[in-house]
C-alpha cells in the first residue's frame, strides 16, 4: 500500500509565477548556536560567549540542545530536499572549528561542517556560509572580544581557515551577520557579552569592520574564485509626520546611526557625521587605511528585514496606530521595504547584488488536532515580502535571492524558544519536526518558480 499523502491545506497566499529574475535563489535560513546544540566537551568545541552570558542567567533558555541539530543534521538535509529549498544558509560555530577562537583546531567540528556541505550538495542544496552569526570564542571574549582590535586579526585567521577547508565546494560566503546586533551586545544587557556600555558602541562597530575588511582580503588571496559579501540588518526610520521636518530630521539621524553607518563604509568608503561625533566624543580614533579596507568591492549584500521604526520629533520612536504586528511587537509592513530599497538604489550607486538572507515572522503557532500548524499570518508575510521584491526587481534593483527566516523554530538567544520563527515547527519535547502550512506553501512556490519552459 502506498503512503498517504498530506493533504495540502488551503492557502492564505497564493501559489503563482513571481516576476523576479532568471535563476532567483529560494533558500532558507538558520544560525549555528540557535539550532545545532552538541556544545559539550565531548564535540571539541569549545565554549562561546554565550555559554558565559547563559551561566550569569541560570533562568533563561539555553543553546545546549537547541533544534539538536548536529545529531539529526542528515535527516534535516533531507527534509529541505522534500521542501525543495534550493539553498540554506547557515552559520559555522567559530568555537566549535578553532576552540580558543586561534591556533588549535578542532578536526571534529571541521568535520561536521565537511559532511554538512556534502549533504547539501548531494541533495541539489546551494551552501551560503556566514562565518560570523554572534558565537565569539569564549577566550577572545576574555581579551575584551570585538572592543580589543586584535580579535579582528584573529577572525581573519579563522575566515582563512574555513575558505581553505570548505572553498572547493562553497562558492557563496559572508563575513558577519547583523553588525548592529552585535553591537548591542556591548551598549546593552539583551544579548551577550551583555556589557551595557554605551561608550563601547563605535568602537565595536567599527572593529567589526575592519575584521570584515581583513577577512575578505584573506579570503580572496587563498581563493580569487568565491564570492564573498557581507549581511546587515537594516531598519528603516521613518518620519511620525512627513510635513514636519524635524521628525524627518530626527529619522534621518536614527538611520544614519544605526544603519547607514554600515552602508557608508562600505560603499563611501566614509561614516556619517553622527557617527564620527560619537567617536570623537569617546576618544575613539581611526586607524589609517582602515576605510580602504572597510569598503573593498563586495560580491553580494545581505539584507535581513523585519520591520520598520517610526520616529516623531524628539527622536522618539513611536507605535504605529492599529498596526499589525507579529510575537515580537515588529510592524508587519511590507511597503517599507520597498521604500528603503528604493532609497538605497538613490544612495548608492554601485551596489552588489542584493540577497534577502533573513525575512520572517515569530507568530504563536498552535499544532491543530489534525497535527499541523495552520499559520495563515506567517504564510501572507512572506508572500507580501516577496511582492516587495518583485516590485524592487521591476524599478531595475538586481536582487537575486530569498532567505526564509528561519528553516525551524528554534533558539530566539535570550528570548528563549517561545518566539517562534520557524517555517518548521520542533516540538521542544522531543524534537521532532513539522513542516507548517508556511513551509508547505513556500516549497509550492518554489516549484511553481522553479519549473523550466518547455520549447
């Protein structure tokens, strides 16, 4: 007797042809620390300033375990296959291939890495490797982690070491994921190392930089043919009030603190002027040549979008009246992201190819008695996501690719597993996974897209 077949449910979005470019890439997304687990001494790895930050706060959930996806990494493989991902982009856990962050390697967790990218290509799954999604060695973070500049030589190191191993078979790389969260993890107390020190903000901001810029030249010497960019989060502000110029002023400002701040180095080879005051007020100074190498060509931006903040005049930001909003308290508003890259496109002349590396929504999932998750919210996210890319690609904006954050719902860092982004639900008891109607959905336009013309 031939198995039943799932039944596809009804869908909140529908299924059809996008008008994107030929030969988009659907992928998903996930990160090292927040799914794979395996942190033990038994695996090599060696502790990451998460297991630091999670000591400190016995009450919060933790990285142990996760999605246990190192154990079950071959059969996740194969259910991207069934979901017919094209690409999957995740992180590779610094600790777990150079424990102490430098000089000694761990074969074991090479290893992993090896037959992770083995798997994926076997079953026709493009690898996009970011090498930095927010786990520091634990020792770098003893010598001050990305406030003492010396780590940035020791990630250029790291960065060289992976190119060399996994070069041959992954063409696509990133340097860092979400530079400005990494940040907050200095100026606040919300993720780790949970510093809460204001002053450190340009300094770590701008050492991540010059890590990048370091990395990327390393990367290119040992392999001239991978393409290497970079992944922001980008947010952007937008005025309370259009017609009231300073709320417009004050938006304008946040954006060019927190955000352009990236996108100007790397592509004006300069920071905003916000930025520079702040670094002069905290006697920060620049070293010559960093800017140089900050704003090398890149291959590919990543951009990971969620939302937008709205700003009135005193800089405040402000709630958006009757907005619809998703577990996290985000905006669900797509037109923004239309609107910032259509800004982008006038800021920026010489963009690279842009890639959606993360978009997604944490939504309260409930498994339904026939046993599915039904998440009709989560399904007309991304399907309105993708609308605001078909609508970037048609104005002449070269984007090449979508990333579903997340592949499964896993460890949201210090919000715990209750925010739960997943297009795959894990049951937290046993750890089985449930593709939703979101991921059913998704794998149908895929195919949809994914078919050739024939003739």
């Amino acid at each position: 007797m031939k198995p039943k077949k799932h039944k596809l449910p009804k869908f909140s979005a529908p299924v059809r042809k996008m008008a994107l470019r030929k030969g988009f890439t659907w992928g998903a997304s996930t990160s090292a620390y927040q799914i794979e687990g395996a942190t033990g001494p038994e695996y090599g790895r060696g502790p990451s300033i998460w297991e630091k930050y999670f000591a400190q706060r016995p009450h919060l959930d933790h990285g142990e375990v996760a999605c246990g996806h190192y154990e079950r990494m071959k059969e996740d493989v194969q259910m991207m296959k069934r979901m017919g991902l094209k690409a999957y982009r995740f992180s590779i856990a610094w600790p777990r291939v150079m424990p102490e962050g430098y000089g000694r390697v761990n074969e074991q967790g090479l290893a992993f890495y090896d037959s992770l990218i083995d798997e994926l290509l076997a079953a026709g799954i493009e690898p996009y490797v970011t090498l930095y999604h927010w786990d520091l060695p634990l020792a770098l973070g003893e010598i001050g982690g990305w406030t003492n500049r010396e780590v940035c030589y020791r990630f250029a190191d790291y960065a060289a070491l992976c190119v060399k191993r996994f070069g041959d078979r992954v063409k696509n790389w990133a340097t860092f994921n979400e530079p400005e969260v990494i940040v907050a993890g200095y100026i606040g107390d919300g993720l780790a190392p949970g510093l809460s020190n204001p002053k450190l903000r340009v300094a770590v901001g701008h050492h991540l930089m010059v890590a990048h810029g370091l990395a990327l030249r390393a990367m290119r010497e040992i392999n001239s043919e991978i393409k290497v960019g970079i992944v922001l989060n980008l947010v952007p502000c937008e005025a309370s009030d259009g017609e009231n110029a300073e709320a417009v002023k004050a938006a304008r400002t946040l954006w060019q603190r927190n955000y352009a701040w990236y996108l100007d180095g790397l592509f004006k080879a300069r920071y905003p002027d916000v930025v520079l005051q702040e670094a002069k007020e905290n006697e920060f100074s620049f070293e010559p040549g960093d800017m140089a190498l900050i704003s090398q060509k890149l291959d590919m931006l990543g951009i990971n979008w969620y939302l937008r903040l709205v700003v009135n005049e005193k800089g405040e930001v402000v709630p958006v009246p009757g907005a619809r909003t998703t577990q996290m308290g985000w905006e669900i508003n797509p037109r923004a992201l239309s609107r910032m890259l259509k800004g982008m496109q006038s800021e920026y002349r010489d963009l690279p190819p842009i890639y959606i590396t993360e978009n997604g929504a944490a939504i309260d999932d409930v498994v339904s008695a026939d046993g599915q998750v039904h998440d009709p919210v989560r399904t007309s996210y991304i399907y309105e996501h993708l609308c605001a890319l078909e609508k970037a690609s048609k104005r002449g904006m070269d984007i090449r690719g979508y990333f579903a954050w997340s592949l499964m719902d896993n460890l949201e860092w210090s919000l715990g597993y209750g925010k739960t982004f997943g297009i795959v639900q894990v049951d937290r008891r046993t750890l089985k996974r449930t593709v939703k109607d979101s991921g059913l959905w998704y794998s149908q336009l895929i195919k949809r897209n994914s078919k050739k013309k024939v003739g």
